[in-house]
C-alpha cells in the first residue's frame, strides 16, 4: 500500500526546499525537516499500521535523496560505527529520516561544525553530544558548549560506568564548562568513583583538589633537574611534585569503591598511562611476577632502566633517602593495566564489593606502591 496522497504530497512539497536534516516523530507520527527559513513540518495520515507507514516514509525518503526506494540498507551498510563514511556524501545522511544514519554521520572524522549542529537538531542525545564532541571541531565551536552542557545535565540520569567516565573526559576539554561547574563535577566524585576516572584520565597534573609536594621533592629537583634525557629521573620529580602526590591521592580514592568492572579497568589504565615515560614491557599478567620481574630489571646493568636507576643514584647520593624502591614503585605501576584483572574477570561478573573483594590480589599491590610514593 503506498503513502496516502496527502501525505506524498506534503513530503515531496517539503523535500523540494532546501532542507539541511530530517527528523521523524514515530510517536507524534510526524516528519520535520530543517530548512534554510525555519522548521517545517508534515502531519503524517496513516493508512495502516504505523511501523509499515513509517517504513514507506523513510522509502519515500530514500528515493528522493538516493533515487531508489530500497537504496537507503545498502548505501547505509558503508556507513558504519567505524568512521568509513565519505565525506562528501555526509550531508545525505541527515536526509533519511534514520537515527543509525545520524549515528553513522556524527562517528564520521570529516564531520564538520555545521553537520553537527544538523545532526544534533535530528537526535540531541547524550551519545550524540559524545560522539561530536570528540572532533576538535565541534569542540572548537559554540555547538561544544551547548553539548557539554546537555552532558553534565544528564550526568545524574546516566546509567552506564563506561558512558559516565566518558562524559567526563569530554566536558573536561578546554573552553566547555566553567571552574564552578568543573568544582561541582569534582565534589560529586566522592560518591562516583567512576568521575574520579574521567578527571585522571583527561587532566592528570591538574586535578582540582590539590595535596602538598613530598617532602622529597625540593631535594629530588634540585639534584635531577640535569637530567633531563633520563626518564626515571624525571618522573621521580614529577611524582613527588603537588600534580603527582594530587593524582597518587586521587587513585586512592577512586579504589575505595569503584562500582564495576569498565570503572577498575579505566582506572587501571589511566594510572598505566600517567607512568608511560617508564613504562618497560610487562612479562606477565601476574602482578607478583611483574614485581619480581621489575626486581631483575633494575638488577641487570645491561637494561636501559637499570643504567637509568644508577644515574639518579649517582647524582642524588647526598639525599638520605633510598630511591630504589621509589623507582621500582614507578615502574611496577607502569606495567598494571588492564591485562591484570583479565584473568580476575574472565572468571566473575560480579560488581560492588564482591568485585572489590576479589580484585584484592590487584589492589592490594597496587595500593601499596602508591602508599609507598606517598610516605
């Protein structure tokens, strides 16, 4: 059964306009379309059921954009999650009146400020605002402020771990939110771990809550500050600096009860990242045979990190203090990302404090190598 008459009518009077999106209400039963001179809109009569009605529409659609009723799965199927859509075709696809089409367009890298604005007016959702607000672009635009806004609106309302550190990271960018609400977004950390993530992922060396410098760190830059080609060296600094004992402080934290298991993971990660500089490549996914291994390590004098170990021992020899163990403490966090708790989840879906419990042979040696930075 094709579309009534009135309704071909509306859509083709509609379509002929210089439209920039399309927008169908299934609940409403009504297409919008975003012209050049405003919002237009066709009340849609159905002449059977609504899910088959809307399937003509959107062929109807198709076939004006693309030329052939049964165009629109196979010209989508190149339109992937994936980012492989054309830029030039990328205008089409606000076109169709399909969310997965605008899901297809906003994940695009040659998305441009004013196809997000068109994208955003079709399915201003939060992940829409995600999506776009990964390309500098929309960031870069008022667009950025406006979807970062609609994010820490919908923060509370956010069910998904994963989703929720995500959000953070991306209205943390430069220029999107305010220091008030960037406060605000912090001091509700201490009942969500999981926004702990998002800052130490995204602004490590500038978390809002800042600790003291170790007591350390006066005498630390003082006798590395010339070496600089040494990595160790360098991070010992960094570590013991108000940004490092900052982000060591926050990792204790956000360990005290992270909800589930995409939280550990991101927080694992973020800490592997933040040691990067030193990271050397971990054997194992057994956190005790990564200790002892970084115990061989420092011991070989033909590693590089070995070398670089006795360069700072050498030049810090006036300070009382043994960096050994210091430095090993850097490097044993370098090695714990995600790899670690594989095994640990592989066997358990658990969340909360079973999670917690059984992620203990992580933590615990994890944990302990901050504390000792930290003393």
């Amino acid at each position: 059964m094709a579309l009534s008459p009135e309704d071909s009518l509306r859509l083709n009077v509609m379509m002929k306009q210089a439209v920039k999106a399309v927008r169908i209400d299934e609940s409403k039963m009504s297409v919008h379309a975003l012209t050049e001179k405003g919002e237009a809109k066709a009340q849609l009569n159905p002449n059977c059921k609504d899910e088959k009605y809307l399937k003509q529409v959107r062929e109807m659609l198709s076939t004006i954009v693309l030329g052939s009723p049964k165009g629109y799965p196979v010209f989508l199927s190149r339109w992937t999650r994936m980012g492989q859509a054309k830029d030039e075709s990328l205008d089409r696809l606000l076109l169709l009146g399909e969310p997965e089409a605008v899901t297809a367009l906003v994940h695009a890298p040659g998305l441009t400020a004013l196809q997000a604005r068109h994208a955003w007016w079709c399915m201003p959702t939060a992940e829409t605002a995600r999506r776009m607000l990964e390309k500098d672009c929309v960031v870069e635009d008022e667009l950025g402020k406006e979807l970062a806004a609609f994010l820490l609106e919908f923060l509370p309302f956010e069910e998904d771990q994963r989703a929720m550190i995500e959000s953070v990271m991306l209205v943390l960018k430069p220029g999107l939110i305010s220091e008030e609400e960037r406060q605000k977004l912090w001091l509700k950390a201490k009942s969500k771990s999981s926004f702990y993530v998002g800052f130490l992922a995204t602004v490590p060396n500038d978390l809002p809550d800042q600790q003291a410098a170790h007591p350390l760190y006066d005498g630390l830059k003082a006798s590395l500050s010339d070496l600089t080609q040494n990595p160790l060296a360098q991070m010992l600094v960094q570590i013991h600096s108000a940004q490092g004992q900052s982000l060591l402080y926050t990792v204790q934290a956000a360990f005290k009860r992270p909800n589930n298991q995409d939280v550990v993971v991101a927080l694992i990660n973020s800490v592997a990242n933040y040691f990067n500089d030193v990271a050397i490549p971990a054997p194992s996914q057994n956190v005790q045979e990564i200790i002892c291994y970084v115990d061989t390590v420092c011991a070989d004098t033909s590693q590089p990190v070995a070398q670089y170990l006795a360069e700072v021992k050498v030049v810090s020899k006036e300070l009382t203090v043994d960096l050994d163990q210091r430095i090993k403490a850097m490097l044993i966090l370098s090695c714990l990302d995600e790899k670690v708790v594989d095994p640990i989840f592989a066997l358990t879906t658990a969340i909360g404090t079973v999670m917690r419990k059984k992620l203990e042979p992580v933590s615990g040696p994890l944990l302990q190598q901050i504390k000792l930075l930290r003393q």
